[in-house]
C-alpha cells in the first residue's frame, strides 16, 4: 500500500480527479445558492406583471358593468304603464327585454340582468319577464337576497355597490345547481330614471375572464370596493386586519407590506377607487427542506467523491504506466507530462504519416491519369483498373480538359512556387467557375484540369472566364509566372475521351501561332499552315560564320530567320523545328573544336527544353543566339587545332558546294595558302584542288544515279560555277560524261 501512495503518478491521478471534484461542488453551490434567489425574483417580477393585467382586466370587466347600468338607465319606458288605460304596456316591456338582451350578449360573466319598477311586480331579464317574487322564490334563491331585501334596499338611497360572492340555487331545466354569484347593483342616491337594476355576475366566469392562474402557485388576489369591504377574494384565508391601516393612508398607487411568510403588494385602481392586494409567499413553500436536502446532497456527494477519486486512482495507475511504455517513456518522473509528450509526438507522426498518404494518394491518381492518356494499348484487366479508379474523376455529362503552361519570369529566383501550391491556386480558382473540377500535374509546370460542364453551351461561357481568370493568376495568385491555357474540345464523360482530349489540349500549346495575342487558345480556332521560311544559303553562312568566329553576322542571320517566320505567324512547333535546324547547324563544327563534350551535351539538353516550353519566338531567339555565344566561346578557344585532317577533311566535306577556294579554307585553319597547301599534299598524298574535285564528284555521281536533276542543276549543287566545267571536270577524271554515267546507271 505504500508504494501506491509513494507513486509520483497514483498521486497525479488522485490530485487530479479531486480538483476537478472541488471545482464541480464550488460551481454548484453558486449556481445552487443563485439558483434559488434568482428564480424566486423572477418569478416574483413575472407574478408583479400578471397581477397588473388582471387588475386590468378586473377593471374592464366593472366599467363593463358599469356602462350596462347607464345605458339600461337610458332606455326610453320610465313606466311601463299605458296612457290610455293605466295598465303595463307589453310592448314597452318587450322592447326593454330585447335591449337588455343585446347588452349582455357579449359579456360571459354576466349571468343575468334584473330590472324592477318600485310600484310593479314585474321583473324584467335577458330571456323574459316574470315577478319579482317568483325571479327569487324560483330561479335565484338565496335566504338573504330575496324579493323584500331588494325592494327595501332600493327604496334607500344607495351608491353603486358590488356585493360579494354568495352561492345560490339557480333553477336549470332539470335541478337546482349552486353557483357563486356576485351582485352588481345600481345606485339610486342621484335618479336617473325610475328603473332598478340588479346585475349577477358568475364569480367563477369573471376569474377566469381575467385569467387568475397567471398568478404564481400561492399566491391570492383580493378585491375592495372603495368602503374597503372585500368583494372577492381567490384566498380562502382573507383575514386583512390590521394590514389596511398600514397602507391604506400611502398617498403611492402602489405599496408593499411584509407579514410573517407573505408579502402583500397594494395597487389602487383608477377607474373606480377599488383596492387589488396581492398575497405572496415570501419564500417558496418548504423552501428550508429544499435548502437542507441539496446540502445533504452535496455533502454526501462530496464524500463519494473523495472516495471515486482514490479507487480511479489506484485503478488508473496501471493503465496508465502501460500507456507510457507504448509510448515509449519510462516510469520515471511525471506521468502526464510523458503522456502529453508521447500524444503530441504521435499526433504529429500521425500528421506526418497523413500528409504522405495524400501525396500517395496524389501522385497515384497521376500516375493513372498518365497511363490513361498513353497512346498505346495495356491489357484488358488494366483497362478495367483505370476505369474503376477514374470512374469518379467527372461527375458531370461532358467535359473540357484545359491545359495549364507555366513560365516563371524570372528564370534566376530561386523561390519558385512548389508545384503542389500551384495545383491548389489553380483547383480554387476553377472551382468558382464549376463544382466538377479536378487538376493533376504532368510535368515541366504543365498542369491538366478536367473541368466538367453540364450542358455544350458552358464551354462557350468558360472560354470567355478563362482570359479573366489568367490575368487575376498573373496579377494575384501566381505574379512570378506567365500563365496560358489551351482548352481541347467538348467530349463526353468517359475515361476513352480522356487521352483524345489531352491530345487535343497538346495539340493546341503545339500548333500555336507564334504570335498568338490571346493566352487562351481555343482547340477549336486554331488554323493549320506550312508558309515557312529556310534560307539554306543563309543557314550554309551560319555555320561558316560560326566557323570562322563571327558571332555578330550569326546573330544577324538567326534573328532574320526567325523574325521572317514570326511575320508569317507559323506554328509554335514549326518555329521550334527551325530552331533546332540552325542549332544543328552551328554545332556542325563544336564536335571537333571543343573538348567538353558533355558541357556541349548539357547546352543542348537545355536548349531543346527551352525550345520546346517556349512562350513566344523571341523566347526561343534568345535561346538561340545564348546557345551561338557558347559555342562561339569554344571555338575561339581552340583555334590553333584546326590545322588537323580531321577538321579539313569534315569541313570540306560540308562545304563542297560553295566556292571553297585555297586562301579561304587557309584562313579558316589558321595559316597561310602556302603553308596550307605544302601541309595539305604532305598529308593527304594528293594537292587541295584534286581532294576537293573528288569530293564534289562523288556527290554528284549519288545525284546522277538517284535524282532526277538537271546536269546544271547537279553541277550548281556540287559547286561548279556551271554546267559545262562540271561537264570537262567529270570527264576528266571517269572519262565519260556526266549523261553517259547517269544512262548507264539507269540502264543497270
């Protein structure tokens, strides 16, 4: 038992528990102890409110009363006796009953309505006419309201007066039934007419009229006239002495008075003097036994508590020590700081670990998407796995498929945006454009986008978007970069359309004008040409130029080349194929004069991805004339090699055609004619001009076997200045003539 109470951990657990149980019983006994005042002061508040309202509506109902006796009071008839012959008139008495009727038609707590003549025995009502005597002897009976005390209290002089409740014996059509009744009767100390009205008011009908239960449980209300007689209490106790007197005489229309376990409210009512008191229990009933049972309950809370706390804590101790060592720490030291340590560490593994399955998950959706545009065929069960997993890559009923190209502007900042970050940019962006839209990297800041459309007429609506949309990303999302997107065409939702529409999306970045002003380019628009410019006299130059190091005449040529083709507006790939042509052309020599063969090999990597990612033909002239300066640079660099068989020999190998004389193949190799020629005869066994006449001839008798060429034109290609030195030349050396060689080959 020792070592469980010594354990740093047992001790934490305990601790713990008990402090979150202390806190737990503070908050409930302020919650508990404002629980109970605050709910009792606001339903004291909410009774206050009720209280007025039924002081209103109490106050409503007797000026209701009150008008009803006026207006009977005002109806023609002070006699109801004829003129002619001194009896009552029916009619009289019929009209007066219908009166009555319609005034008491619509007020529900009225019971009935009495008018009675001093010297007549004849009481008129609501439903009819009767006498006096026989209204009380047999349908309102009561032992003290009968037909003598009404007789002898209206011959008195008397105010307007409300009697309290006293239960009668009304006559129905079957039995007697005992209702409490309260009399309202007129007052006849100032006459208005010769009429006496008694009205009997349903005590049970008024308080509910007023809706009495809006009061709180144990509370009453208690009603005086203004001789401050009780005319109607809800308190079977209504016992006031002594209260009156204490506020009676406060000049306030309100006051409030507190009595043993009541609080009693005062309001005065300004209609008709009479005085509403409003009994309240000063506390809730058994409110102590509430109070002493919610302490018992904590305290036998508290102890049960206490006694949780260490049997969790010695149950705990063990889970928790093996919950350390999976995650890896000791026993050693505070327990819930190793197992905060070893949470946090697993959650970021855990975090770790969900990143790399979502670049997994990533880069195996583009590894399908790649193999779904591959050109060639795979087998039928891998067809069925491509079209599993991409089964739900468009949900939508057609789709477009927008290549993205991306050109960073400055090709020397070293914080390019990662190709992850560009995927989000441009998969939120789209996505304000349509719900269906997913993007996947290709490759060299190629990025394809599906984007699913409902109905043909959205691709119209998204080509417009799209202009908008890569002006934002140039301005705002993506500022380093230069953003142009080709869209293919419509096709249908089906993963077979998927590589004819990244075919159709290519073909658009590829076909391309070179001067096209729009960085959207529609598939559907582009216009096929071949109108393209290749000077081969110029290009021939180019190399020479090279050859002999004039990079400035290079230059010249390069940007005329390409200039001439950008005002012909050919296609991006077209440009391209030029642009690889001239740069074959200037590494015809760089093979032979520079050692670095694989810093050449990288230049031309290079200059071919360039060329290929180009965005415009001045990017691609750049590209060019960067890549003539580098191999400009070596070729000045070994300048005294060139006087080796090798070079001459390939260089008049390549240019045999053109007016090669002695002093300019000297100059080329560095040295003087003389010299040149000496060097020449001493290694190759045979003068300049003799070489150079075979080499010639050789080609031109490939020409005359296999082209269907002129014999001037052969000899022009071969670098004769005309048909007939050709002519001589040839037969000089095969005896025979170039039209008897080429007839003898045809007829072989």
């Amino acid at each position: 038992m020792k070592r469980f109470f010594t354990n740093l951990g047992i001790v934490q657990i305990f601790c713990s528990l008990l402090l979150v149980i202390g806190i737990m019983y503070v908050s409930n006994y302020i919650v508990y102890k404002n629980s109970i005042s605050g709910i009792y002061e606001k339903v004291a508040q909410n009774n206050t409110l009720a209280v007025k309202t039924m002081i209103q509506s109490f106050d409503n109902s007797f000026r209701t009363i009150n008008n009803i006796i006026h207006t009977i009071h005002g109806l023609p008839y002070s006699s109801l006796e004829s003129e002619e012959d001194g009896r009552i008139d029916m009619a009289k008495v019929y009209t007066m009953r219908d009166s009555i009727a319609a005034l008491v038609s619509s007020v529900d707590f009225i019971e009935e309505v009495i008018v009675f003549y001093d010297d007549i025995d004849l009481a008129i009502t609501s439903i009819g006419t009767s006498s006096l005597s026989q209204l009380f002897d047999k349908k309102y009976k009561h032992d003290l309201y009968n037909e003598n005390y009404w007789r002898t209290y209206m011959k008195g002089k008397n105010s307007f007066k409300v009697m309290p409740g006293q239960y009668f014996k009304v006559a129905t059509d079957a039995s007697w039934q005992r209702k409490k009744l309260m009399i309202a009767a007129g007052g006849n100390k100032v006459r208005i007419s010769n009429k006496n009205i008694v009205l009997l008011i349903d005590e049970a009908a008024l308080l509910k009229y007023v809706n009495q239960k809006l009061m709180i449980p144990g509370a009453s209300l208690i009603v005086l006239d203004q001789d401050r007689s009780v005319i109607l209490s809800t308190d079977t106790n209504s016992d006031l002495s002594g209260i009156i007197d204490e506020v009676y005489f406060n000049s306030s229309q309100e006051a409030s008075l507190k009595k043993e376990d009541y609080q009693y409210n005062f309001y005065k009512s300004d209609f008709n003097d009479f005085v509403y008191i409003n009994k309240v229990p000063y506390q809730f009933q058994n409110i102590d036994s509430v109070i002493g049972a919610n302490e018992m309950i904590m305290l036998s809370a508290i102890i049960s508590a206490v006694l949780l706390s260490v049997l969790l804590s010695i149950y705990l101790n063990r889970p928790v020590k093996k919950i350390i060592r999976q995650l890896g720490g000791t026993s050693r030291g505070n327990d819930f700081r190793k197992i905060l340590s070893g949470v946090v560490k697993m959650q970021m593994e855990i975090d770790e670990t969900r990143q790399q399955l979502k670049l997994a998950e990533s880069e195996a959706r583009r590894s399908l998407f790649l193999q779904a545009v591959d050109e060639y065929a795979y087998a039928a069960d891998h067809d069925l796995q491509l079209q599993s997993s991409y089964s739900d890559t468009v949900h939508s009923k057609y789709f477009v498929l927008i290549m993205f190209h991306l050109d960073q502007k400055d090709k020397e900042q070293q914080s390019a945006m990662p190709v992850e970050r560009i995927a989000a940019v441009l998969t939120t962006v789209l996505q304000e454009e349509s719900d269906d839209v997913h993007v996947i990297y290709d490759k060299n800041l190629h990025f394809v986008s599906f984007v699913g459309m409902g109905q043909p007429s959205d691709r119209a609506v998204l080509l417009k978007r799209l202009k908008r949309l890569c002006a934002n990303l140039e301005q705002e999302e993506l500022p380093g970069y230069s953003v142009w997107a080709s869209v293919s065409k419509l096709y249908a939702a089906e993963l077979m359309n998927y590589q004819l529409a990244y075919r159709s999306a290519m073909n658009g970045l590829l076909y391309r004008a070179v001067n096209e002003p729009s960085n959207v380019l529609d598939v559907e628009k582009i216009h096929y040409g071949w109108s393209l410019y290749f000077p081969f006299d110029r290009i021939e130059k180019l190399s020479n130029y090279m050859s002999n190091g004039k990079l400035q005449e290079a230059k010249e040529i390069i940007s005329e080349t390409l200039r001439e083709n950008a005002k012909r507006n050919v296609h991006h790939h077209q440009m391209a194929h030029i642009a690889k042509t001239m740069f074959l052309y200037l590494l015809r020599h760089a093979s032979v004069t520079a050692n670095a063969d694989d810093e050449m090999y990288k230049l031309e990597q290079q200059f071919l991805q360039r060329i290929d990612y180009a965005h415009d033909y001045l990017d691609i002239e750049r590209a060019l004339i960067e890549a003539a300066k580098h191999i400009a640079k070596h070729s000045k660099q070994e300048e005294t090699n060139r006087l080796n068989p090798n070079f001459i020999s390939q260089y008049i190998e390549l240019h045999y055609m053109e007016n090669l004389y002695l002093d300019q193949i000297a100059e080329i190799s560095g040295t003087s004619p003389k010299y040149f020629s000496s060097y020449f005869k001493r290694t190759f066994g045979i003068n300049y001009v003799e070489y150079l006449n075979k080499v010639r001839l050789s080609h031109a008798k490939e020409l005359l076997k296999d082209s269907s060429l002129s014999i001037g034109d052969i000899g022009e290609k071969t670098g004769y200045m005309n048909s007939s030195t050709f002519t001589t030349t040839f037969k000089k050396y095969y005896g025979i003539s170039p039209s008897e060689y080429r007839k003898q080959n045809s007829n072989e």
